[in-house]
C-alpha cells in the first residue's frame, strides 16, 4: 500500500494511510451502538488514542444505528473523534442509515466549530458493506451538504482509505460526481 496516495476534488481529499496520523481537527470512528472500541479503525484508535477515549465513550449512553457522538481524541494528534455507527449489511435501510451516520458526523463536526473531519470507509469492515456502495453514498451525502450550503463551518472532508481497492474505488465514486 502507498501511504502517499492522494486525490483532491474541491472540498474533498482522498488520502490512503492510517486515519490515526491525521491532524484534522476530528476522525470519525466507525463505531457500534454500544461505543466500545473493539477492532479495526477502533482498536487503533484506542492503541493509539489512549484509554481516555474509551472512558469518555463510556459516558455517552450508547449510539443508535445512523447516529453520531464526539469525544475527546486522547493522544491523537485530532482534537475530537466523532464515533458514527454505520449499518450491518443485512438489517435493512442500510444506504440511508450510512448516509444518515456520515450526515449526523458532519453536524458534529459543525457544532463544534470545526473545519477538517477525516472519514474511514464505515461499516465496510466486519459490518460486511460493500466498498462501491459506501464510496457513493458517503461522498454523495458530503457533496450534498456542500453544494446546498449546509456543511457548516467544515471546510475539508477527508476520507483515509485502507487499502489499494477502497482508495481507487472511492476515487472513481468521486470522480464521477
């Protein structure tokens, strides 16, 4: 995998890495509604957040499918992480509840006057969502934001992609809109 990989189409930059070496000011967490941080995306960044996320997470109640809550981002060069719970493939309104989980991350970021959020590809892990579907609807449902003026004070929207196959494919969803 080339680290170095990156592709910008106005508000929105591609990059292929490690969603935890960013430096935007919030990395989105591709959660469950539990908010444990289990493996994945989670288990590094708890490895690398610290406990203190966890902790924090613990006093949010849980999240509902589609949702999103932010906490502090302990020892990541973030600010926040913003946990968003994604669908499981299978239960049903899965391309709404993405687009409502990347929507509801958005507002979060808003809320709390921020300007750069970073997006995995959520529930495309253990969740079983396919990658061309997520690339669409969650590039789709930021575009939407931006071009109907509601995105807030964000300013840059970052999808940090694990793997050649999710950075092409979401560079092709991108490049199509």
């Amino acid at each position: 995998m080339n680290a170095q990989s990156s592709y910008t189409q106005g508000p929105i930059t591609l990059l292929q890495g490690d969603i935890t070496a960013l430096d935007t000011d919030a990395i989105v967490n591709p959660s469950n509604t539990s908010l444990y941080l289990g493996a994945g995306v989670s288990g590094a960044i708890r490895a690398k957040g610290g406990d203190e996320i966890q902790t924090e997470m613990d006093k949010l109640g849980g999240c509902e499918v589609g949702g999103a809550k932010a906490t502090g981002a302990g020892k990541l060069k973030a600010r926040y992480v913003i946990h968003a719970v994604g669908p499981r493939m299978g239960e049903g309104d899965e391309d709404a509840k993405l687009k409502n989980a990347t929507v509801e991350s958005m507002k979060r970021a808003s809320e709390l006057g921020l300007m750069s959020i970073a997006f995995p590809a959520i529930s495309t892990g253990i969740f079983g969502y396919p990658v061309d579907r997520c690339a669409k609807v969650m590039i789709g449902a930021v575009m939407d934001l931006f071009d109907s003026g509601q995105a807030g004070g964000v300013m840059k929207v970052v999808f940090c992609l694990w793997g050649d196959e999710a950075y092409e494919t979401f560079q092709r969803s991108l490049k199509k809109r």
